[in-house]
C-alpha cells in the first residue's frame, strides 16, 4: 500500500488523484485500477463527499477488505482496512442488508459526520460496497442516493468483467469506453438543462461505440415527448414526438420491464416488434439499443442509441450502456426539474415586467431586461413607463437587492405600489418617501434601489429623485451625452426621508438612458467605469444613427430596439458570464408644441364661467375641434363655477391638444373634489358626475400652490379608438446645437 497522509482541507474540495490508494489482490482476483478510481471520484463528487471507499468480500466470507480508497489519511485507511460483516459499520451493514445504508456518527474516529454505504451486487449476492465519508450529518437525498447506486452497478460489472485479469491488461476498447463514462459524467455534473443532457451523451457516448443516432424520450401522462435528437431526420423527429405508450412499442416493453432492450439488424427488430417494423425502415437505421432511464425509483424514459450497420452487443457494451443509462436519467431528472423551474421563474418575471411599453404622445420608448446568465436566472430589476395627466410620463427604474423567487416577488409588490402611488399624482421625491415606508414593512433585510422622475412635455421639466439608483444619462440630437451630476440618496430600506428632487431643463428632443448595476458593474470595472463606457457607447451609436425620426411612431420605436440591443452588446458581450440581472431603458421625449398650448388667467368671481366658454370656443375653433365645443364648454363652466364657490384664486384655465383635448382648471385650494351621492330633493350636488360622464378621463393633481383638475376627451376622429395627432416634430425643425441640460435641486 502506497498512501500520503491527506492533510485538513475543505468539504467542497475534491480528492486529487495522488490521494488515491490501492490495497493489492490475493487469492488471484485482481480489481481494475482504472475502474475503481473511477468509481471513488463519481461517489465522492455525486454526495460531495470528503472521501470514498471500496470494499470487498461477503457475508459468507465473514471478512470486508478495503481495496480502494479516496481521500484519507494514513490512519484513516488502517482502520478501514478489515472490517468484519457483523461490525455495526456502514459498508458492513450494506452487504449484510444488500440495501443503501446510512450511519450519521465517526464509528472509526476518522473525522467523518457520517458514512454512507452502497453494496457492490454480485451474480450470488453482495460481492463488495461502496462507502461515502460525509462531512456533515444529514442523510443524502433521494436523488443522491439512486445515483450512487447507479454507480456502484456500474463497478459491480465491471470488475466482473476484469477478474482474472491483472489491471491494465483490459481491452483498449474497454479502457476507451471506462474513459468516456468518465467524461460523460463529469458533462452531465455540469448539465444544467435537457438540452446540456442531450448534447453531452451525444458527445461522450457515439463516438466511442460508432454509432450515429441518438433519441431521448421522457413519460409525460400516456405519452412519449421527445427531449432531443441527434443524427435523426427532423422529419422523423418530430413523427415520432408524442407518440403513445402503445404495448407494442420497444419503448413500452422497455419502461414496463426496465430491462434494456438490443437489436441488432432490421430482421430482428420485424422479428420482436412486427407492428413497429415500418418505424425502424423509415429512421434509415440498423441496429438500436433501448435504454430505460430510471430515477428515484421510476422509469422516466428511454434513450435510443442507434447505429447505420447492423451490429452485436458484447457483454462489456450492454454493461456499459446500462450502467451510463443509470447516469443519463439522474441528471435528466435533476435538468427536468431545472427547465420546470426555470420556465415558471421566466414565467413569473415576464408577468411582472410591461409586456410592451406604451406608445405615447410625449414619450417613444424601448427596454430590455437581461436575466442573470449564472445562477438563478430571475431577479428584482423592473422598469414602467406610466401615462400621467397633461400628456406628462413617469419613468421609472428599480432593483431589488438579491436574486431568486423571492425577490423577483418582492418586485412586483413595489412596481404595483409605484403604480398605484402615481394615481395619486405625487412628486418623485414624495412617491419614493411612500415607496420607502412600504420596504421597511416588508422587513428589516430588505432593500431595493429606485429611479422614479417625471416628465412634463409642455415645460421640458424632467423631474427625478434617486434612491441609491444610478443616475440616467441625457443624450443631444447631435451625439453630445450629459451626465447629470444627481447624488442619489440611501437604498428603500435604509433611507430617511425626505428625498431630494432634482429637475433637469431638456432640450427640444432628446434621450434619456436608464439603467440598473448589472449592466454597468463587471469583473473588469466598476460602476463609474461603466457609466463612461455606456456614456461612450451612446455618443458613437447615436453619432453615426438616426434616433430622432419626425413622425412615424413604429419608425422610432424600432430604432429605440436597435439602440438597445448596440447597447447591450457594447457592455454585456458575454451575457452567459454575468451574475446580476440588467434593466435598459431608453426614451425618446418629445416636447408639445407651442400652438398646442392655450393658457387663460380668469377672475375669481361670477364672471370667470362665461369668460372661460369664450376662450373655449375661440380656441377649439381655431384647432378644428368645433365639435367638442358644446361639451366642453359644460365641463370647463362646471370646473370653474366650482372653483369660484368652493375654492380660492388665482384660477387659470389651460387647454392642451395632443391625442385627446386636455382642459385643466387651477387655483390656490388643496381641498380635495369628490363625487357625492345627491338626493332627489338637492339642488347641488351632480356637478362631477356630469364632468365623468361627459369626458373619457377625469381628476385632480396637487401642486405646491393649489391644486389643478383636469379632464380629457378623445378627438372627434378617432371614433374609441386612440390615435396620435400630427407629430410635433413635424411643424417645426429642430436643430443640432441646442443648449446644454441645465440642473436645478
């Protein structure tokens, strides 16, 4: 015996191959060296084991010989070197019981938490077992468990195949195929999906056995759905998808009897399965092995290995493929259970973001959300884009700290409340103020970053308060990108308000970027250096690129998508690399023109109603709208008596045209307007069901002076239907010089 003394290492450390240790043969049985280190590193890695142990000898035989061991000491090994088969140790008590065992406890004072022992099953019984040294106290799962044994089978047969011969002195082609099993399941270890199962057995398994087809099927319900193909006419492919679980199938007998099934040439296979002969002519094949793929106990499916010549299984073959079968369904059923959750984790994030952003008057926008390309792939970044009224438009941007289930729920939670929060026409710095208290009352380890600002197209005001969000980027028609300097506050969760409001001057068009940390922070850079590269980015995108097209609103947007996606490789190249999600949002505003603004001061007295139907009808007559003259007139006569009966000065009237008619009355009160229920018997009281019921839309928004209450109704040419008023861009051009954004807080 040859064994280095293993020095203290950590759990998750694997044994190197200098750590293994034969026992020599007697009694002229000779064990395969190759397979048994084989064999130690599988069962160490499947149960992440500190070391592995296999032993000879039954229970008739009264003795248990270690002739293998990874990953222990030299005293470790002594004590493990003779066991008796009534000794209360694992690899003991698995032969005994020819059953999994596990035995949590240091029996033999080697530092283990626990042993688990699988028995190496013979023609006449138990001929050995395979022991697992586990470094904590737990029982292995299921899982863990049938695969160790799906292990343990594989050695079982294949050191029978080699008795009698000295090690090394095996066939090449045996040493090929015990080299590939090594490779195949070091690729499926690493398999995160059905498709990486697929293609690794494709990879690993055909060459080394010249065959040519491959075909994997799992049960679901009474059928056969097939998980991938390879060397198969898609033709055929997808004849053979869905197919039922006739009785007469190979795949039928094979799940039934979980015995595999091999078939030589064409003559057999019409021979066994008449009812399926045309099936086997039509996949141009000639020799097939069916493969029952078993996990945690079931038969889940069938792997189909195929070859163009006709040919015969040796014993070491079917041994082989049975034992790799054993290997194929373990890590099929743990990438199954992968794509289901995936799949509900994708479900659940795309339920939670837009489905599709708005097209609005004011705002052309484009986004995209790139989940995690490691680990779980669903987080906490959202986006919104939020109609407003007065044609203004909330943007907004947010990421919940962590990633998982969780915090993909916790981020609906707080795009709901934002957009709930926005009915009640808040300022940013105010809405993020509510948006923090309801973060603290979801717990004291929660926390999210947020962007929430607010454009208003007729001032090119862009409003915006930042909780611990990077700050977006303002981009000129003539390429010139501007970094707000915007100190943003503490996290939601950790903020004490109140939050501060920056308000930015746009110019006459332009693009506001924003984005979350996952796009800008990399291995290679931090946050500021990803701010310079997206800022980089932008200014050679936009340079020699047209975002800013007059009119056509799905031109726009599609160059907004392109925009994007230039971005997203620029800073992501390698998406499959990053570990945090990434929001980019980009938005394109376009300010309202001039003459579609009308602003009246009114007197705060009786006269205010009859000066204000004047400027009604003066103004929607010169705007084309006469036939909203009437009803408009009634609402802003009730908007304004109101004001005078119930509120205080000063009184303005504003009228906005854009893809509806915007009237909006304000004055110096906060008190709130509300619809009451009047009785037959009032004389009052109806005034704000008639404005309901005479416009599409109706409300009121507060202002740090009074208050302002608006109604909108739709153009008479749109007949229900919403559709965009003749471009503002259009009456007017736009030139490249504009002035640079100037900060106001």
């Amino acid at each position: 015996m040859a064994a280095e003394d293993a020095q203290p290492r950590s759990h998750t450390e694997r044994p190197k191959p200098a750590e293994l240790s034969f026992m020599g043969a007697s009694e002229d049985v000779f064990w395969d060296a190759q397979t048994l280190t084989l064999a130690l590193q599988q069962a160490t890695s499947c149960l992440d084991g500190l070391g592995a142990m296999v032993h000879r000898g039954g229970a008739v035989a009264g003795r248990l010989h270690l002739a293998a061991a990874s990953g222990l000491a030299s005293a470790s090994i002594e004590a493990w070197a003779t066991l008796s088969s009534e000794q209360d140790v694992a690899p003991a008590c698995a032969v005994r019981r020819g059953a999994f065992v596990w035995m949590a406890g240091d029996g033999l004072g080697v530092g283990a938490a626990g042993t688990a022992a699988v028995p190496l099953q013979g023609a006449d019984g138990p001929v050995g077992a395979l022991s697992v040294l586990m470094p904590g106290a737990a029982e292995p799962q299921d899982v863990q468990q049938s695969f160790l044994h799906s292990v343990a089978a594989w050695t079982a047969a294949r050191l029978k195949s080699s008795s009698g011969a000295p090690p090394g002195h095996g066939r090449a082609t045996g040493a090929e195929q015990t080299f590939r099993m090594g490779e195949l399941t070091a690729a499926l270890a690493e398999a995160l999906t059905s498709g990486d199962v697929v293609e690794a057995v494709a990879r690993h398994i055909l060459p080394p056995l010249h065959a040519d087809g491959l075909g994997i099927d799992v049960v679901e319900g009474n059928r056969l759905r097939l998980v991938g193909m390879v060397g198969v006419p898609p033709d055929f492919a997808r004849r053979l998808d869905g197919r039922p679980l006739s009785s007469h199938s190979v795949d039928a007998d094979v799940l039934r009897t979980r015995t595999p099934a091999f078939i030589g040439s064409i003559d057999e296979f019409r021979r066994r399965y008449p009812y399926m002969a045309d099936v086997a002519v039509s996949s141009s094949k000639n020799a097939w092995a069916f493969l029952p793929l078993i996990a945690s106990g079931r038969a889940m499916g069938c792997c189909v290995v195929s070859f163009d010549r006709p040919r015969s299984f040796s014993g070491e073959e079917r041994t082989l493929l049975m034992a790799l079968s054993g290997l194929v369904g373990q890590a099929l059923e743990r990438a199954r259970l992968y794509d289901m959750e995936h799949s509900r984790a994708q479900g659940l994030q795309r339920d939670l973001l837009p489905r599709e952003l708005p097209c609005l008057h004011a705002v052309r926008a484009a986004a995209r959300y790139l989940p995690a390309g490691r680990g779980e792939q669903v987080g906490g970044d959202w986006y919104d884009v939020i109609q407003l009224s007065a044609d203004r438009v909330a943007l907004v941007v947010g990421d919940v700290m962590g990633h998982g289930i969780a915090e993909a729920a916790t981020m609906g939670r707080l795009r709901t409340a934002v957009r709930t929060l926005t009915e009640l026409e808040l300022s940013p710095d105010e809405l993020l103020s509510r948006l923090n208290d309801i973060v603290h009352d979801l717990g004291d380890d929660s926390y999210a970053t947020c962007l929430y600002s607010v454009f208003d197209p007729v001032s090119r005001i862009f409003s915006v308060s930042l909780a611990g969000h990077p700050p977006p980027l303002i981009v000129h028609r003539d390429g010139t990108v501007h970094r707000p300097d915007l100190a943003p506050d503490p996290p939601l969760g950790a903020a004490d308000p109140p939050f501060a409001l920056h308000e930015l001057q746009l110019p006459q068009e332009s693009l506001v970027v924003f984005c979350t940390d996952g796009l800008l922070e990399a291995t290679t850079r931090d946050i500021d250096q990803g701010l310079d590269q997206l800022q980089q980015t932008l200014a050679r995108t936009v340079a020699r690129t047209s975002c800013f097209p007059i009119g056509d609103q799905d031109t726009a947007t599609g160059q907004l998508d392109d925009l994007c996606d230039l971005v997203l490789s620029a800073l992501l190249p390698d998406r499959e690399q990053t570990d945090d999600d990434a929001v980019l949002l980009i938005a394109r505003t376009i300010p309202t023109a001039a003459g579609d603004v009308a602003t009246y001061d009114l007197p705060h007295d009786p006269r205010a109603a009859a000066q204000a139907r004047e400027h009604v009808r003066s103004q929607l007559a010169a705007w084309g709208l006469d036939d909203l003259v009437m009803t408009t007139e009634l609402l802003v006569s009730e908007l304004v008596g109101n004001v005078v009966r119930h509120a205080r000065g000063p009184l303005r009237l504003r009228l906005l045209r854009s893809r509806s008619l915007i009237c909006e009355v304000y004055d110096g009160s906060l008190a709130t307007p509300r619809i009451r229920r009047a009785a037959y018997t009032d004389e009052g009281g109806r005034g704000l069901q008639l404005v309901a019921a005479l416009s599409h839309r109706w409300g009121a928004r507060y202002l740090s002076d009074g208050k302002c209450i608006w109604t909108e109704q739709h153009l008479p040419d749109q007949a229900g239907t919403v559709s965009p008023s003749p471009a503002p861009g259009a009456a007017q051009t736009v030139h490249a010089t504009e002035a640079p954004v100037q900060t106001t807080t």
